[in-house]
C-alpha cells in the first residue's frame, strides 16, 4: 500500500470512528444500557478510546510505511485530538440537533 492511499484510508476511518459513538445508543457498540440510552460521558470515553485506537493504526501505518516511527511532541497530540473533535461534528449535530427536530417533525404528523 503507497503512502498517499494509507493517509486517505486513515482520514476516512478517523472520520468514521469519531462520528461511530454520536450515532449509536449501545455501550461499546456492544452491550445495552439498563436506561435505554447511554449518556453523554459515555459516549465522550468512547470517543476518547476511539481517538487512541486510531492513534495506534496511524502508528501501524507509519511503521509499516517508513520501517520506522518519528517521536512526536504535545502540539502533534493538540492537533491531531482538536482534529478528531472536528471530524465528529456531524455526528454530534445529528445526535443533539437533528434527532430531536426529526422526532418533534414524528410527532407532529402522529397527531394529524
């Protein structure tokens, strides 16, 4: 795998796992919780697990694509974690904006 396709791959499996934890209700994408729906610290620590889990495959990545890894500071860390907060705002706009106006607009037309 070149390079150039292993960054695109990265970019798009980082987008998709920052939005996965906004558009679910189970707990770890596994397990039911007791109230139904999970809250929003869980989906934080998941989205939290997620930003790491996609630290180490872009580790994996860089590994398999240069034989070796460069040692990064706080700064690469501030910005890659600020990145993954921008890759999740659509996730986190359905999931506080647009479900509840799609149940008000459910309801509305329940009534008629």
């Amino acid at each position: 795998m070149s390079s150039q396709l292993s960054v695109w791959l990265l970019l798009g499996l980082s987008v998709v796992a920052a939005n996965l934890p906004w558009l679910g209700d189970r707990l770890f994408f596994v397990l039911t919780p007791a109230s139904g729906n999970k809250g929003n610290g869980f989906r934080l620590l998941e989205w939290l697990l997620l930003y790491f889990l996609m630290g180490g495959i872009a580790f994996g990545f860089e590994q398999k694509s240069t034989g070796n890894t460069f040692t990064q500071d706080w700064e690469f860390y501030a910005v890659t974690l600020c990145l993954f907060a921008i890759f999740a705002l659509p996730g986190f706009l359905y999931h506080v904006e647009l479900k509840a106006q799609l149940a008000r607009v459910r309801r509305r037309r329940q009534r008629v």
